[in-house]
C-alpha cells in the first residue's frame, strides 16, 4: 500500500504550525510513499483589500521556501518516498494577480500547483463577513461559480482543491453543500475538471460542513458518473500530527464508488497508485 497526501502545508505558510523539515521528516516517519507541500500564495487577497488575522500581510517567501524544498528533496527523495514541492493559488479574476501567479509558476516550476477559491465577493468564505447578508442558497451559488470560473485559470494548475470549501465553517443549522442542491452548477464544474484533464481533489479537512471531507461522496459520485477517474487525497495538514488525518474514510468513499486509483502529479507527469484500504 503507497500512502499519499498531496496539499499540506508548513511554516512556510501564515498560518502552518510545523517547520518544513519537521513536514517532511513525519511524511517519511509515516511512511508515505509520496509528500506534497502546497505553501499557500493568497495574492487573491490584494485586490479584495484582504489581510490575514492580526492584520499580517498576505506574503509567503517564494524563494525561502522553494530554495529549502529543493534542498530538502534533494536529501530526502529516494525510490521509495518522494516528497513533493508546490503550492496553493488562491484564485481570482483579477488580471494584475493572475500574471504574479504566471511568473511565480515560471520562477519556481513548481511540482503540482494547486487551484482553490477561498474569496468571493471580495471576502474569504471562511469568515463571517462573506455570509453576512446573504441566504444559504446564494452564498453556496456565488461560491460555486466562482469555483467554476476558476477552472479557467489561465496559468498551470494540476488540482481543483476542496470544493464545498465554504461550508468549512458557514453559519448555517444545515451548512452541508449537497450534489443534489446545486446540481446544474456541480455537473458544469465537473465536466469542467474532467475536460480539462484536471485532478479533483478530496480533501479531510472539512471543519464543520457537516461532511467527513470535501467534497463528499455525494458529489464524488456524480464525478464519476460523468466519467471523473482523477481525484487526489489531501490532508490539508498544517501541522505534522494532521498529515494523512482522514485517509482511510477517504479512500474507502472512493473505493465503494468505483475509483481504483489516486493521481499524484509529480514534476514531468503524474503517477497512478492504486487504492488500497
Ligand atoms: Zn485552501
Ligand atoms: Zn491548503
């Protein structure tokens, strides 16, 4: 069995708890076969006038920290365990954002690049200014699109990330994202990730959407309904005691709908390892 958990985060990110090395020495304690750090760049938060708890700005040390992965890998990589260095886009349509986010992937080749949606309407979905007027049904639609907008990035991405991201911590009775609410815009994101070759990530972070993880098997199912076969597993660990925390519900949830493999993609390509419970 080859344990995977691709989407975590260190230090290296505003709000990460364990040091990258510390990262990448528990991944290889527990015996992953393969490790990926996805450092959170939140430039998305620049044209929303957005800052972090505190009031710390939006900055994660790009050359810092792809200057310590590569050395890192180059220490640790062997046939056995690979640890993989890449980062999280925070999306938005902002023009002057999406060209930082070209260069930053042109600067550092990153091994995956992972696309998520944490802000619409010019607040992080996370936090209660994004709710604050809004009904149920129009907070998880404008969520929604503009996770299908985000697939048409235009800059490399290899995964879509957490979808159902906000209802994380909505502050509703029944915050549950469910397929069969919002299935027009559900089949349109995923045909989406589908056509576009795109790994759909299934995430065990998921706090209080009223879900083990993001999204559910709901959701998953109809991915593969459609004909979805790449989904990913994510911690979403931002510290060393989270990294793989979830997996096995994960796994079993994709199992049980027919998916017979994870998807990694590594630096020239992608990787298919098989599900095993
Ligand atoms: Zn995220
Ligand atoms: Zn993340």
């Amino acid at each position: 069995m080859i344990l995977t958990d691709i989407h975590t985060h260190s230090t290296f990110s505003a709000d990460g708890e364990t040091p990258l090395a510390d990262m990448v020495a528990a991944a290889r304690k527990k015996g992953l076969g393969y490790f990926g750090v996805s450092e959170h760049f939140d430039y998305d938060y620049i044209p929303a006038g957005l800052t972090y708890e505190g009031g710390k700005p939006v900055r994660t040390d790009g050359e810092g920290y792809f200057a310590s992965a590569r050395a890192l890998q180059a220490q640790v990589n062997d046939g056995s365990f690979t640890f993989l260095a890449g980062c999280e886009l925070g999306y938005t349509d902002d023009a002057s954002v999406q060209l930082r986010y070209r260069e930053l992937i042109k600067k550092y080749s990153p091994d995956f690049v992972v696309n998520s949606v944490h802000t619409c309407d010019g607040a992080d979905c996370w936090y209660g200014a994004y709710f604050g007027g809004k009904e149920r049904r129009v907070a998880y639609t404008r969520y929604l699109e503009r996770v299908l907008q985000s697939l048409s990035a235009p800059y490399r991405y290899d995964i879509v990330a957490h979808v159902g991201y906000v209802s994380r911590n909505a502050p509703y009775a029944d915050p549950k994202l469910r397929y069969d609410e919002f299935k027009e815009l559900y089949d349109e994101i995923l045909r989406g990730v589908i056509s576009r070759g795109k790994i759909l990530e299934v995430n065990s972070s998921a706090r209080g959407a009223g879900s083990a993880f993001l999204p559910d098997a709901d959701v998953l199912g109809a991915y593969f309904r459609l004909g979805g076969r790449r989904v990913s597993f994510a911690s979403d660990a931002h510290c060393a005691d989270r990294i793989c925390a979830g997996r096995e519900s994960v796994v079993r949830a994709l199992r049980d709908i027919g998916f017979t493999h994870i998807t990694v993609p590594v630096a020239d390509g992608e990787v298919k390892v098989p599900i095993c419970v």
